[in-house]
C-alpha cells in the first residue's frame, strides 16, 4: 500500500505538471499568434506593373514638364567649390557596426563636400557629392529651404556621396537611422547642410564657360561581385567625366560600383575611404585641379579582394583606380556643350516589406514607426548627351549593362549613382530577391520587383529627355 500511495502521488503530480505544462503552451502559442498578427503580414509578392503606385508613377513622369526644358544654345558653364566636412565637435562614425556608438578620435585624411554648379542662361544646377554613407534624408530636408533665397531647392540640387564607412554618423533620428549612425545629434544635419550650402555658393562664384567630355573604362581586378563571387555579373567600368574651364583649369567627376569598404568597422578614424585617397592622389598631381567621386551602382559590389590587412587593401584599390584615371584623364576628347537639364522626380513604391523570413514581413506601419516617412524621388541630370541618374538606394550594378545598352540606343551616356537625398536600401536584380544575404533581405526594404522597377522608370525619364 505504501509503494502505491507513492506512485499515485507522483502520478497526480506529474499530471498537474503537464496540465500547466499543456496551459502554458497554450497560452504562449495564443500570444505568438497575437504578437504575429500585430506586427507581421504575408510577404507582398505581387507584380509591380499592376500596382496602382506604378500607374500613378508612370503618369507623372509623362505629365513632368521639366523632362523637356533644355533648350538652348548657349554654352553650358560650370564652377565647382569643396568644404570641409570635419565637425567642431565629436560624433560616432557611419556605420556605428562594431563602434559602439565611440565618437571618431582622429582624422586619417580629411573629408569634404564637393560642388559643381553648371549653368546655361538662367538656369543653374548644383551637383554635389558628400563623403558620408549617404547624402541624409534629414540633411535634404534642411538644404531644400536654406538655399531658397539663391535659387537653389531639390528641383535643382543633384545630391549623390561617396559612402565611406568612416564618415561622420548622428544624422538620422530614428531607431534604424541610429543604428547605422549612431545617437542622433541635431546639429550634426545642420551642419552638413550649411558646409553644402557654402560649398554650391562658393561654386557659383567660379563659373566660366567649359568643354566637357566624358569616357567609360573598363578596369581589371578592382572590383568584384560580393553578393555572387561566381556566376554573378560585374559592372568593372570606371566612368568619367571630364570638365575643362576657358581659363586651363580642369575637374573631373569620377564615378565606380566599388563599396568604399577597404576600412570598416572598428577603424576610429575619419576617412574617404579608397574614393578620398585617390581624389586626394589625382588633385596632387595636378592632371586634375578639383576630383568629384560619387558612389555609382555599388550594390552587389566591393573592392577587389587581394589583400587580408585594411591598409594593404585601401592602398592597393587607391592606387589601382587612380592609374586608371591618369591613364585615360588626357585622352578624353572634350567640347563646348548646350544642353543641360536637372528632373526631380517623385516615385511611389510598394508598402515597406521588411521580411523576417521568406513569407512573412513586418507590418509597414511598424516599419515606419522605426525608420520613419520620407518623400522618395530620382533625379536626372542633363549634360549635352550624359546623363546622370540619381538613385534613392544601393543601386546594384549587376543591372548597369541592361541599362548602358538602351541608354547607348538612345544616343545618351548614362552614369548612375547612388545616395541621391533619400534612401529605400538596396535595389537589387530580381533573380537574388530570394537569397538570404544581407543585402537582398536584411536591405531590401521595397521588393520584391524592384529591380525591373527602377530599371523601367529610368528608362521612361530617359526617353522623356530632348
């Protein structure tokens, strides 16, 4: 009886052990469903081309009277104008990863804003380009008021930046923006905004009536296809524009699909990156008064690997785009120009579609609420027949050939650079929306479709211009 006694104790404990065991499943199981109901929905699969945003978007490009304002025969002129962009006081660098939000103790070589203004009659665009991860939302926001009273706003500011990793951060305030850039400080996007400001006027102050020109190089073991290192298409061309005032002076506009990632994480400094050493290189030697890089189709794309310690590599990707540039810098045949245009086009997109997993994203308001609203858009900038089209994103240069060829078609030469002023992620080609990487899940925040998106409404501007 006493063995007996025991084992039915156990037994009605053991019961009421997995009776709170099957409750409490029960209760976890009904919050996970609450918890997925409030922040998740299915994956939004459906084709871009039916949507009502790309309706609406491909109206508005057709009804854009700006596309066929560039008539004219006066010679296009151009001045151009830097600032530096080293704060007077301390902030984290961009991207925060593995900095712990530490603010930069040093400068490795300085960064800066860079300008040109061109003009034709009474008209006159700015082009910028800053050496940050990205011309900031929060800093265009700013720029489009304090530059009014000049004649400058976002319809004629052509904004692009060099993507260093080892800029200056604190720009975005909200929870994403922080992560990537570390606490958010208010007068970091005030000051970048005035140093952009003082460099487009400074700019305007030095114009002078110029020949332009422009080449396409093909380049070897500088850059290569991070996302898919076999199979995966390389856009290797280093695009170059080449400007020549009637007094002697000469600048170039320089752009390439390799991450300015040689220094990263960890690296306390403040740098350009490979892009800031080889402007540096080329302004020194003086086959180049003033050097402009921007970030040109850099998503899928890095520097060439070949050398296991930073400073090998920064060295090696800087000296091997700056031979590039000495190569071929003289033999751009350059001419007097009468054509010159900027488009500010807004776009719709789909709903944000964070995805947690293949098939689930996370709802759109609640991505809004950690990175916030923005008004998204692509700029067109008009130069004779080069045309620089300026994306809100890592544009991925696996798509570039497509567009080369039909750009080349239309007789244009297309140059397209990333980071115009506002910022969606990456845009990727469509057949990697499904790999879970870092740039085509973690990154892709406006697929899937975007791919052909974006390309087709490049197109369209494309078409649209005189």
């Amino acid at each position: 009886m006493k063995y007996l006694s025991t084992f039915v104790g156990q037994f009605n404990m053991q019961s009421r052990f997995l009776r709170f065991l099957f409750r409490f499943s029960l209760v976890v199981i009904f919050l996970m469903i609450v918890i997925g109901l409030l922040f998740l929905k299915p994956l939004d699969n459906s084709p871009y081309y039916q949507s009502d945003y790309f309706v609406r978007t491909i109206n508005a490009i057709e009804k854009n009277k700006q596309f066929e304002n560039c008539e004219s025969s006066d010679t296009v002129k151009a001045g151009w104008s830097k600032s530096s962009l080293i704060p007077p006081f301390g902030t984290p660098i961009a991207i925060d990863a593995n900095r712990n939000g530490r603010f930069f103790d040093g400068v490795h070589d300085s960064i800066y804003v860079r300008s040109f203004v061109f003009s034709q009659a009474n008209k006159k665009i700015a082009y910028v380009s800053v050496d940050l991860l990205i011309a900031p939302p929060t800093v265009t926001s700013i720029l489009d008021t304090i530059l009014r009273l000049e004649g400058y706003d976002l319809k004629n500011i052509y904004l692009s930046a060099t993507h260093t990793h080892c800029g200056i951060g604190a720009w975005h305030n909200s929870f994403i923006g922080e992560i990537f850039a570390g606490a958010y400080d208010k007068r970091v996007p005030i000051f970048i905004a005035k140093k952009i400001a003082e460099s487009i006027l400074n700019a305007e102050k030095n114009l002078s009536k110029v020949k332009i020109g422009y080449k396409s190089v093909a380049t070897h073991k500088l850059v290569y296809n991070r996302l898919l290192e076999k199979g995966g298409e390389v856009d290797s061309n280093m695009r170059i524009l080449k400007i020549e005032k009637e007094t002697g002076e000469k600048a170039c506009i320089i752009t390439f699909t390799a991450h300015a990632t040689c220094l990263h994480d960890r690296v306390m400094q403040l740098s350009g990156d490979w892009p800031g050493m080889m402007m540096h290189k080329i302004d020194s030697s003086r086959k180049s008064d003033f050097t402009c890089f921007s970030a040109g189709s850099v998503g899928s794309h890095g520097p060439f690997r070949c050398k296991k310690d930073k400073w090998q590599q920064l060295a090696y990707t800087t000296n091997g785009a700056t031979s590039v540039v000495f190569r071929n810098l003289d033999e751009i045949p350059t001419d007097y120009l009468t054509k010159l245009n900027m488009t500010h086009q807004p776009i719709e997109l789909r709903e944000p579609n964070y995805r947690v997993n293949a098939f689930l994203v996370l709802r759109p308001h609640w991505f809004i609420k950690f990175f916030g609203r923005q008004n998204n858009y692509i700029n067109i900038l008009q130069i004779g027949d080069i045309v620089f089209a300026g994306m809100p994103c890592d544009f991925s240069g696996e798509m570039n050939e497509e567009l080369d060829s039909q750009a080349s078609n239309l007789g244009k030469k297309l140059l397209v650079t990333s980071f115009n002023g506002c910022f969606i992620g990456y845009v990727t080609d469509d057949r990697r929306y499904s790999m879970n990487t870092y740039e085509t899940r973690t990154m892709n925040w406006y697929g899937p479709g975007n791919g052909a998106y974006f390309t087709e409404l490049i197109m369209k501007m494309l078409v649209r211009l005189n």
